[in-house]
C-alpha cells in the first residue's frame, strides 16, 4: 500500500511508507524492515515540517555536508532542527502513526559543522519502531508542528493514532 510518495526533491509531505510485513524466521532473519519508517525534520526557526527520506542514511539535505561533533558546545551558532522518526503500522480500521520518536541536531553551515548525538538517533530510530511515543522533551512551538504536520497530511491515520501521541502533542 503506497501510502506517501518520496519520488518528489521539493519540502512537502511527500514520503513513502509502504506496508510490507516484518521478516520472521528463514533468510533475513533478525534484521529491521525500515519499510514502515519516516523521517520528518522540523526546522524549529522556520517553523516547517518535511520530509527527507535521506536521514535513514544521514544523507538528508540537512546533514549533507555536514560534519558532525558529539560535543553541542563546539557549534554554539547552529540552527536548531528536530528529526523525528515516524513508524505508521495497520489496524482493520487502517494505518496510524504508531512510533514517534524525535532527536535534536544542529547545523551551522558557515562553518560546515553541526551536533548531533549519533547514539540518541539511533536510539530514537529504535524506540519509533517499537512503537514508543517520545516527544515530551520537544519544545512547545515544534510540537504544534508536528502535531498540525501529521494531523493534515493525514487526518484518518491522526485519529486512529495512540492517545498518547495526541496527548504528548498538545500544548497548554
């Protein structure tokens, strides 16, 4: 089921999910079907969702050309970014975002340097797939992002998500 569409180079809400089964027993074994997964950057300053499919590989228009440090100090003026990995998985009732985890990350591109924490991505990337919601740490104006994001790019599998998700998602 092509649910979203990532053959388009412009921001928007286009990427791809399609509904393969995960591998049990035989060839394939153990490994992770990344089939089910997204990956949605908010750019905090701007105020904008969307989508790049590359960060599965952190080769997203953001990342590229990018150095990464582990060390958020050592890039004091870089533009905050939150990646957030979106898992979608079926009900009969039909799809719904069921892992939502984000991470921060910076980039400076002047000095062609950015944080991020390749640990907690990874992490966040795990956490998503096992169906957790972890959004809580976002700040309020990138939650509202989100929540609006996920909400219009889909309003059936918005409410057919966990209430967790909508609750964590909501801001005071």
């Amino acid at each position: 089921m092509d649910l979203l569409n990532n053959n388009k180079k412009k921001k928007g809400s286009d990427f791809t999910i399609l509904g393969k089964e995960t591998v049990h027993g035989g060839y394939g074994a153990g490994t992770l079907n990344l089939d089910n997964m997204s990956a949605v950057f908010i750019d905090i300053e701007a105020g904008e969702a969307f989508v790049d499919m590359g960060a599965m590989h952190a080769r997203s228009e953001v990342e590229k050309g990018i150095k990464f440090l582990p060390n958020k100090e050592e890039v004091p003026n870089g533009k905050p970014y939150w990646l957030v990995w979106i898992t979608v998985d079926n009900t009969e009732e039909g799809p719904y975002y069921a892992g939502v985890a984000a991470c921060e990350l910076t980039v400076d591109r002047s000095i062609r340097r950015g944080y991020k924490s390749l640990p907690d991505h990874v992490n966040k990337m795990d956490k998503s797939l096992k169906r957790n919601i972890i959004v809580d740490h976002m700040d309020e104006k990138s939650k509202l992002v989100l929540r609006k994001f996920l909400s219009e790019f889909n309003k059936e599998m918005w409410d057919l998500s966990n209430q967790k998700l909508r609750d964590d998602l909501s801001v005071s």
